[in-house]
C-alpha cells in the first residue's frame, strides 16, 4: 500500500483493492471489534461497530479530491 501515495486514484486502487481490503480493512475491522468492550466501558454512547463510514474512514474521502481545502480546514477549526 506504500504505491497508494504515489498513485492515489481510484482506477489504481480498484485495481489493488484485494491488498487493501487483505492488509488495511481486515486488521482495521479486527482491531476496532477487539477494543469495542473496552470503549465502551469508558463511554457506551460512543459508535464501535466496525464499519466504514462509523469508525472506518472512507478511502475514496481524501483531500485529493477537495476543490478548495482551505474552506475545509477553516470549517473544521470552526467546530
């Protein structure tokens, strides 16, 4: 997934989407079912199901693809 910076478009990541999915979603998923007892014995309002979208960032979803990221950076510090 190192080739992923240097090639970040989706025709290249539907094309490595069996690594992706092998070596970055499957960990992620397992990691985040493994601490959910955990999280939520700190806090039971917080989400722990292990999907994109909820504690998984979306990979389509990066900067790349933002026309003007100052107005999103200014959003988020406004928050």
């Amino acid at each position: 997934m190192i080739d992923l910076k240097a090639n970040n478009t989706k025709s290249w990541f539907e094309d490595h989407k069996r690594a992706y999915t092998e070596y970055v979603m499957k960990p992620a998923q397992s990691l985040v079912s493994e601490l959910s007892d955990f999280i939520l014995a700190i806090d039971p309002y917080l989400e722990t199901s292990s999907a994109v979208g909820k504690t998984i960032s979306r990979i389509y979803q990066g900067f790349d693809q933002l026309k003007d990221l100052y107005h999103y950076l200014y959003k988020i510090k406004s928050m």
